[in-house]
C-alpha cells in the first residue's frame, strides 16, 4: 500500500488506496464516500493502464466501426483515468467517449488482466452524471418517458395490458399466485415483440404453471436507467419495484427479457434473496426436463444467438440449447462465435439509441455469421436482440428468420404431430 492525494471534491485529503507502482504521483478526484463501484473503477483503470496488451480492442465491436482509440477498452480505461486524476474535464466530449460502449463484455473475454471493463464503463457513467454531466440528447427522451410513464417507449401506463388481452387478462391474484410473470417494457409494448408474451403464457398454461401479470400496474425495472448512469431515477424505480414485486406475494419471478433479468437478479438485491428469478429459458428447460413441456417433429435448423446481458452477464448458455436439442429431429448448429464468445448484436446499453449506424452495423456482422451455419432460424432469447438483427435481416434482404425462443417453440407441433396453438 502506498498514500494517493485525493482531492475529494473541495476537500483535497489523503486517503490509503491500493497501490499500482505508478511512478507518476497519481491523483485522484473522487466522491467523497469513494463507493465500491467508483473504486472498483479507479482499480479497473489503474490496471489497465499498466498493461501493453491491448488485444482487447480486436474483440470490441464499438471499436472496429469507429476505429478511435478512446472508443476501445484500453481507450476508455485511460479516458477514466485522466478524468479522475483531473487532467480530462468531465464534459460532453468524454459523456460520449462513456456511451460509446454496449457494455457487451466480449472484449473481457480476451482481456490480460481478467478486468471487468463494462463494470467501469457502466461506474463511469453514473460517475460523470453524479458530476453534473448531462445525459446525451438521445438518451434525454427514453429518461423523460421513463419519468413519466415508467417505460422508456413514450406509452401509457394502460398500454402495458394490450398483449394480453384475450380470454383472460392474467392479472395475477395477490398472495395465491405463485409465480409472477415479469413481461418488462419492451415486450408489452413493442407491437412486433407482443407476440412473446402471448406465447411464453400459452407454454405456461400448457405446462400447469400458476402464473400471473402485474400488467398496466408493471413498471420499468430500470435496466437502461442504470446502464447509461441516472442513479437517482434508477434508485426510485427499484425502490418502487421491490415493494410491488414483494406484494404480490410470489415465490418465483419470471421474465423473458435478458435486461430485465440481469437487473432483477444482480441489481435488486431485496428480491432475488427473497424470490427465485429465473430467465423464461430456465424456466422452460426446466419444464421440458420434467416432461411437463413436449415437442412435435421438426426437420427445422437452427441457430441460437446469445444475448449478452443472459451469456456473458449471467451465465445463461445451456438452457436455450438444452430446450432445443430435445425438439426431435431439430438442428442446432453453432456460429463459428458462440457462448462466451459471442459477438454482441449491437442493442445494449444505450448505442442503439446514441449510435444507430453502429448498432446497426454490428447488428449485420452478427447476421452474416449467422448466416454462414446455414440454419434457417436464428433463435434468440432477449427482445432488443430481435428487434435488432429482425431490422438488419429486413435492411440486408436477408433469408434468415429471427424468432424469440417462446414464439418459436409455440409455433412448433406437439407431440401427436398437431400445432397446439
Ligand atoms: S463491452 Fe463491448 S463495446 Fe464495450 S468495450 Fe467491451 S467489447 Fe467494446
Ligand atoms: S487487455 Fe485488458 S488490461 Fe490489457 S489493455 Fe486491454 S483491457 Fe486493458
């Protein structure tokens, strides 16, 4: 250990900090409280900085589009540094250098040092927004909406029923329901994305779960929020959301939306130690290994694409794989980058909102090795996946179909050779 001046704020103070052998007297401008998240990224930083690797920019799509050393993760490490020793101002210029991320982590995959890069990035954000920096014009909307609304796409509360309408609405019955089915914003309320919740419902029903919805009465989980670093918008969601989730009195949440699901196990402490979340995938795999949940034959070949926040994020690969190589007759061919390492579909944390050429381009490259294994479907189970690679196969004229994992295993025969829809 050696002693880093810290100016804190107004108050410069020395304060003990992990010693990285810099020669060059760092230092730091913190917050006061110094909260793990922040040091954490200071040591993120700091390690990176000691490394003349850099090979973790071959990984990094944000990169190979825009060709900028500070939109690498070696670049932006440095970006943090120089922010927090004071050299660089947090301004505007270095909010985009920030959001230029898809905090994706596949860049970590091949990293030297085993940093979790996005983990900084995603610190960094929050620290340069607790710093007065405002969020990016692009971004400012999708904030107003979530304000305003509770979801970031510009809806009203009532709208987050319209997927279910139909027989019965699925409102789930306080205290009786035992398992509660999160939909999250973008699959109630994306038209094109609708049809998920319709089906994810239908497999439960099938399989005898006791299932139910928040509906008009869910609100955003936050995921956005937090990723792009509003802290306080993010806070009073989660707030809002434990008391609701824990309300219902539920003992498994389930949601088909990788955001939301890393959110809700990794970022709400209070309800994943007090109710088993699970993906809709674990969920299904589950189904299927109890015999609850059968499949018709099928001569279809298949391609699964991880979406980040469920792979590398939460280590979801094998229950998506394991649904579907118990369809019969189904085949599962690998992308040449696949698990671990696959390629980011170019959707998360805000670049597609910020960078919508970028997104749309990485959206492409992820399509075109899809299209190599020669499947006729990509399954994917996250709706921002969908949507992006549905909009790159539509662009690109594409033969591929993208289908989310419930639509497709609704759309798939029973055992008897019948469609049960
Ligand atoms: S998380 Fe993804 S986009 Fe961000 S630096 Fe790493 S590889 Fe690049
Ligand atoms: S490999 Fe890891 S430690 Fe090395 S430059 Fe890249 S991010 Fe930094």
């Amino acid at each position: 250990m050696y002693f880093l001046q810290v100016a804190l704020c107004s108050r410069p103070r020395t304060v003990k900090y992990r010693s990285f052998n810099h020669s060059d007297g760092l230092t730091c401008v913190v917050d006061p409280k110094m909260d793990p998240e922040i040091e954490e990224m200071v040591r993120i930083a700091e390690s990176c900085a000691l490394c003349r690797c850099g090979c973790c920019k071959d990984e990094c799509p944000m990169y190979a589009e825009l060709l900028e050393e500070t939109i690498s993760p070696k670049g932006r490490n440095q970006v943090i540094r120089a922010v927090v020793k004071g050299v660089v101002e947090p301004d505007g210029r270095v909010a985009r250098i920030a959001y230029s991320c898809l905090l994706c982590r596949r860049d970590e995959m091949s990293c030297a040092a085993a940093l979790k890069n996005a983990d900084a990035t995603e610190a960094f954000r929050r620290y340069l927004a607790d710093s007065g920096v405002p969020p990016l014009p692009e971004h400012a909307l999708l904030l107003k909406s979530i304000e305003n609304y509770g979801n970031p796409w510009q809806e009203s509360r009532a709208a987050r029923k319209r997927w279910a309408k139909g027989p019965s609405d699925r409102r789930i019955v306080r205290g009786k329901t035992e398992t509660l089915f999160y939909v999250g914003c973008t699959f109630a309320l994306d038209r094109t994305l609708q049809e998920t919740p319709r089906a994810l419902s239908r497999l439960m029903e099938r399989a005898g779960v006791d299932f139910g919805c928040l509906l008009e009465e869910e609100l955003c989980c936050g995921s956005t929020v937090k990723r792009i670093g509003q802290s306080r918008l993010y806070d009073k969601l989660r707030a809002e959301n434990e008391k609701a989730l824990l309300g219902t009195g539920a003992k498994r949440l389930v949601t088909a939306c990788a955001g939301c699901f890393k959110t809700l196990t990794q970022d709400y402490p209070g309800i994943s130690k007090k109710i088993k979340v699970q993906h809709s995938t674990e969920l299904l795999a589950d189904l299927v290994s109890e015999g609850k949940l059968k499949f018709g034959r099928t001569s279809l070949k298949v391609t699964y694409h991880d979406p980040c926040h469920l792979g590398r994020h939460t280590g979801v690969y094998d229950p998506p794989r394991a649904i579907l190589r118990s369809i019969p007759g189904l085949k599962l061919i690998e992308m040449k980058n696949s698990r671990e390492l696959s390629r980011c579909c170019g959707g998360g944390a805000g670049v597609k909102t910020a960078y919508p050429e970028v997104a749309a381009k990485a959206a492409l490259a992820r399509l075109r090795e899809a299209e190599k294994t020669g499947a006729d479907i990509v399954v994917t189970s996250c709706p921002f996946c969908v949507q992006t690679l549905k909009a790159a196969a539509v662009q690109s004229g594409s033969r591929m179909d993208i289908v989310e994992l419930s639509v497709f295993l609704d759309g798939l025969p029973g055992p008897d050779g019948k469609v049960v829809k």
